[in-house]
C-alpha cells in the first residue's frame, strides 16, 4: 500500500508541525511495552499492555540496525519507528497530503476483499486472521492508525503485532548481510578480478546514496548494489555465450551459479508479491524496482569494464 512498504523504498516522510497527530504518539509509545491479554466473565477478551514492561522492544524510537559510514544510505535494515507510523497516519487522514487519494482507493481495496473473505475490518481478530491468510501485515499498521473505528487498546494491539514481524524480518535480513557480503565479494573477485569487483561497489555506493539523497534517507539495505552483482553475472553469461555449458572452471561456476540465483530472485520476489515495474509490492514492500534497475545497470557496468 501506499506508504506502506518498508523494506526497501519510501517508507516514511517527515514529520509535520503543523498537523495534528492526535494519539497516535501515544499508541506509539504504548505498542513498545508488553502486551497483556486479560479475560473478563462480562466483558470477554481484554487486550491492554503492561505498563512500563519492555522486553520485545525498548524505549528507543528505532528498529532494526544501521551502518551509515557515508552518512546517507543504510546499509543495514532499520527505520525510525515513530516517523513510519505518523507518516502512515498524516497520508490517511491529511486531506490536503499528495498521496491521501492513492491511500483512500487502496485501503477500500483491502476493505472490499476483507468484506468478500467474510471478515469485518472493524474486528481485531478478523484482522488477524486476514493477515494470516494474505500475508499482508501492513494491515496491523493501517487499522492501528484507525481512530475512529478501533479502541486505542486494540489499535496498541495491532501495532505491536505489526512492529514485531517487521523487527523478526529485519533481524533476519541483518543476520544475511553478514555472511552473504564476504560470500558475494568473493564470488566477484574469483569471477571477475579485483579491478571489476572495485567499479561494481564503486558505482553501487555511488548509486545507493544518490538514492537515499534524493529521498531524504528513506532507503535502506543493499539490495541495489546486490542485484547490480546478479546483473553483472548475467552480463557476463550474455557476453560469453560459452558460460552456461562449460563451468567446470571455478569462475566460470561462480558466474553461472551467481547470475542464475540472482534471476530466480527477481523473478520470485516478484511473484510472491507481485508490485508493478519499477513499484513495490503491496503486501511486502520489496521495491521490484530496485532489483530491476539494479541488475540493468550491473549488466552495463560489466559490459564497459570487461
């Protein structure tokens, strides 16, 4: 959804001074602590928090990690939570804000297919179970910025919810970069030597902060600088027909086996969450768009550096 998708791309805008947040900082703060599921004879399930009890989160406004050495893009997988949120709540209810016709038209989408599913969007634990069906989480966000339909316990609830599975994905997107950025970069120095290896990190560092500088920041990860190494595989296999039929010798393997990966990749990305060209998933937010110009431009920078 619109302003929905975190892992890669426009994820979440600056806060506005002018606008009012109305209690959603406080659905915010409340949503780091421990949650407390309660039974009443009268009153059935009681979804609150335990006050002042953190142990899935903590008090900082950030998830994930970061590794900013140039100051703009990060390398890792992390956002500020707070400016996620706010953002999502502004584009929903800021009448006056760019993008609050796109949200309008897509959050009725969701809506409509909740309602042809038989659930109500309005029940906690429809939504629930509509996020276990579809694999869309970011419904745990928008109906946490619902004000006017949901209790602020159960909008505490559902935010929680989302802030956990995106902590769990990101936890294990940063557990990959670490042993896939050694076996990436020795896969391109036995392939194609140092010297190519050097302008391909060159011009995806370049590339990644030209990105982030455009967005104000909003870009996370190195999954453009990833795919431009999967495109300089598959470049290479275009350029040397020979390849596929003979790696017997380790860079030619390593070529083969790298370009082949990165095309399963993009293509099952893609059809897990299928966004557009050049556009975000819905329900993931994966940026197709990232891996497709990624692999584009990693193809032309092997060809000009052969």
């Amino acid at each position: 959804m619109v302003h929905l998708r975190r892992r890669l791309v426009s994820g979440w805008e600056e806060t506005d001074p002018d606008f009012n947040y109305g209690d959603m900082r406080d659905v915010i703060e409340k949503a780091k602590m421990e949650p407390l599921v309660e039974f009443d004879p009268s009153e059935g399930t009681i979804l609150r928090w335990q006050e002042g009890v953190y142990k899935t989160f903590t008090k900082e406004d950030y998830l994930g990690q970061e590794f900013s050495p140039f100051g703009g893009n990060n390398y890792l997988y992390g956002f500020p939570l707070s400016k996620l949120v706010l953002s999502t709540y502004r584009v929903m209810w800021d009448t006056k804000h760019k993008g609050y016709d796109a949200f309008q038209k897509q959050k009725a989408q969701v809506y409509r297919k909740m309602t042809v599913m038989g659930l109500d969007h309005n029940n906690i634990f429809d939504i629930y179970l509509f996020a276990e069906k579809t694999k869309n989480t970011t419904i745990g966000l928008l109906k946490a910025c619902e004000k006017d339909t949901m209790s602020f316990p159960h909008r505490v609830t559902l935010l929680h919810g989302y802030m956990k599975v995106m902590q769990d994905f990101m936890e294990k997107a940063n557990d990959e970069v670490y042993w896939k950025l050694p076996l990436y970069v020795g896969v391109e120095l036995l392939a194609f030597g140092w010297k190519r290896t050097l302008w391909l990190w060159g011009l995806g560092v370049l590339a990644s902060e030209g990105v982030s500088a455009s967005m104000d920041g909003k870009y996370a990860g190195w999954s453009l600088i990833s795919f431009m190494i999967y495109g300089q595989c598959l470049g290479e296999i275009w350029e040397d027909k020979k390849l596929p039929f003979s790696i017997s010798g380790p860079s030619a393997l390593a070529t083969t086996v790298g370009g082949g990966y990165g095309l399963y990749q993009a293509v099952s990305t893609y059809l897990e969450d299928p966004g557009g060209f050049l556009k975000a998933g819905p329900k993931t937010g994966v940026h197709h768009g990232v891996h497709q110009i990624g692999m584009v431009v990693g193809a032309l920078v092997n060809r000009f550096t052969r």
